[in-house]
C-alpha cells in the first residue's frame, strides 16, 4: 500500500491545445456573425425611423422662420388638429385635464422647451388658450412649429 504520484498523460487539460493532424490553428478571422448581425440592425432601424415621427397629421402654416436646434431629450409635442382637439404626442388629451397632465410631464422631464403644432384652421384664440395652458403646467420654452416656404415680408414672398 504505498502512495505514489501518477504523472497524467497528455498535460492533463493544461497548456497548449494541439490542433488535430497536425495543422496549424486558423488565423483568419469570420466576419459573416459580423454581417448578419449588421444587416439585423439595419433593418430593424430602418423599420423604426419612420415610427419615431409624430403622427398626428395637421396642416402647419407656412412662414419663413429657420429650424430650432435640437436637444439630446426627445421633443414633447402639443398638437392642435382642425377640429380643436388637444394631443399630447399622438394622445387626446381633454381640456380639463390638460395642464395635470403636463405638470406631471414637466416634473418628469429636464428640459422645459416644449414644441406646439396647430393646424392653420385654428383660431387665433384657440392657440393662445393652449398657449397658456403649457405655461401653467410648467413649459415656458414653447416653440411654434410651422412649415417653411411661407411670407417673408420683405417683399419676394413665396
């Protein structure tokens, strides 16, 4: 009954791997994982991008007015349709509930800039009411989108 050491064969799992005949390891690098995972991602983003725009169709007065820059926060839009109807994003919103639900938004939120879309059809009035509701529910930076192409008042409107 004597103890002794058995030496494993083969390195026991440790040290280098031999390749099998006596080849040397592939060296050259399989980009086709590479690829099919790109073309995955191309098309999904392809599918998303036109998703991502606000969906509420109005048709927007035209003025000569440049475009605002953009923020790294998405844009919280308040869209006004023909008929006067109140959406935030793409959801109607009831005038009584309107500023609740933007000070909720507003405390959610690091920016305070907010963009309004009014279709043309719109009293004066209408606008200005909804106007004053975003202030009241906490957005003071309100940008008024329009379309471009409109009157630029000096003379060569177009």
């Amino acid at each position: 009954m004597g103890a002794g050491v058995m030496k494993a064969r083969g390195g026991g799992g440790r040290g280098r791997r031999r390749s099998r005949g006596g080849q040397p390891p592939m060296s050259e690098i399989n980009v086709t994982p590479f690829v099919d995972v790109m073309m995955v991602l191309l098309i999904i983003f392809m599918v998303a991008a036109p998703l991502s725009v606000v969906g509420v169709p109005v048709d927007l007065p035209r003025t000569a007015a440049t475009a605002l820059a953009g923020d790294e926060e998405e844009p919280l839009t308040v869209t006004i349709t023909a008929q006067g109807i109140v959406m935030i994003q793409e959801t109607e919103v009831p005038p009584a509930d309107l500023v609740t639900r933007l000070r909720g938004i507003a405390a959610e939120r690091t920016s305070n800039k907010i963009f309004l879309r009014a279709d043309g059809a719109n009293a004066w009035n209408r606008v200005a009411e909804v106007m004053g509701a975003l202030n009241a529910g906490g957005f003071s930076d309100i940008g008024l989108v329009t379309d471009i192409g409109g009157p630029t008042f000096d003379g060569a409107d177009g």
